[in-house]
C-alpha cells in the first residue's frame, strides 16, 4: 500500500470486475443506440478509459475540463468549465462519466449545462458515490460503489494533484492534508 494511504477501499480486482459490470449494463440499456461519453478531466481520465472498453455500442468520446476543489480537500462551491467538449450533442445520448460525486454541484452543473444544449438524454456514470456529501439532489445513474465520508484518492482522484496513479481506492491520511 502506498505510504501516505490508511487504508485501501478498493483493490484493483474489485474495481476491475465492478467496471465490468457497469459496461454491461451500459451496453445493455443503450441497445442499438450510439452514446457520446463526456469524461471531465482530469479525475475521471482513468475511469473513463476502463469504462469504455466495457461497453460494446458504439461510443464516441469528449472531454471537458471542469475544477471546483483545486489544491483543497474541500470544494469551493464554484464549478469552473476550463475546457468545453468539441461535439455537438444536440439529439445525441450523452453519459457523463465522473470518478466521484461528492457534493454533486459538479454534476448538477454539468448535467444543467449538457439539457440545454438539447441532447436526445443525458445520464451520469460515476465510479464512486459519497452520500454522505451531498449538497443537491443528484443522483448517478450508473454508480460503481459508495465511499465513506473520507478523503479518497487513487484512480484518477487527486489531493493536489498528487496520488491520481495509485492503481486502486485508498483513503488518505490526514496528516497529509491537515
Ligand atoms: C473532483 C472530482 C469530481 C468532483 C466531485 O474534481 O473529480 O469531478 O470533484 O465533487 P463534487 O460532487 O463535490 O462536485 P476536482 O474539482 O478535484 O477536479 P479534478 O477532476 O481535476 O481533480
Ligand atoms: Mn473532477
Ligand atoms: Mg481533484
């Protein structure tokens, strides 16, 4: 385990058979459909390439930078688009695809913004799931697995940048950010 973690929440195996999982669902709900899945950089960079190649439609892929944490373990409330997708999704099925949501004030965003534009639908796929944080009333669509009320990392999720490599879900000590 890597020094600076408490504890693994997640292994690799387990994250591996659940993704699989979740791209069989995928693939079964969008049955003759094609989707456009929206990874939002950077934490879901790692999820969203598993992801993809579980499901077996045909799937077109966009990226959007989004950022409301920073360098700190709590958001600041304000979602800030630092990079906007290229496709037009008008009439087109659209997943979102997230490593965590926490608040939910990134997704509510997002999912807000992406209605608007007018895409045929737009469903949220997030690997992990804190409900414990919740600040709206957004749910994923398609969840990997709840997380406890800690600060999680691995997987493509940061604190500060650092640890998105770790190949599994651990919590973070807190010495390390208090
Ligand atoms: C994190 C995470 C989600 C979002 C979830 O992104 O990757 O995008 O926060 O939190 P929320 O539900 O409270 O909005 P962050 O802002 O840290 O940017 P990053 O993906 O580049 O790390
Ligand atoms: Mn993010
Ligand atoms: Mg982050």
């Amino acid at each position: 385990m890597h020094k600076d973690l408490e504890k693994v929440v997640f292994t690799e195996e387990q994250i591996k058979k659940r993704v699989k999982e979740l791209g069989e669902e995928i693939t079964r709900d969008y049955d003759g459909k094609e989707i456009v899945a929206v990874g939002i950089l950077k934490g879901a960079i790692v999820f969203f390439a598993d992801l993809i190649r579980e499901i077996k439609v045909p799937v077109k892929f966009d990226f959007m930078a989004a950022s409301s944490y920073g360098s700190s373990t709590k958001t600041s409330g304000t979602v800030r688009i630092l990079k906007d997708i290229d496709t037009d999704i008008e009439n087109k099925h659209v997943i979102i695809i997230e490593d965590i949501i926490d608040s939910g004030l990134t997704l509510k965003y997002l999912k807000e913004n992406f209605e608007h534009r007018k895409a045929a639908s737009v469903k949220l796929c997030a690997m992990l799931n804190k409900p414990e944080g919740r600040r709206t009333d957004i749910k994923g669509d398609y969840v990997g697995f709840d997380v406890p009320d800690e600060f999680i990392v691995g997987y493509g999720l940061d604190y500060a940048s650092v640890y998105r490599n770790i190949p599994y879900i651990g919590i973070l000590k807190k010495e390390i950010y208090s």
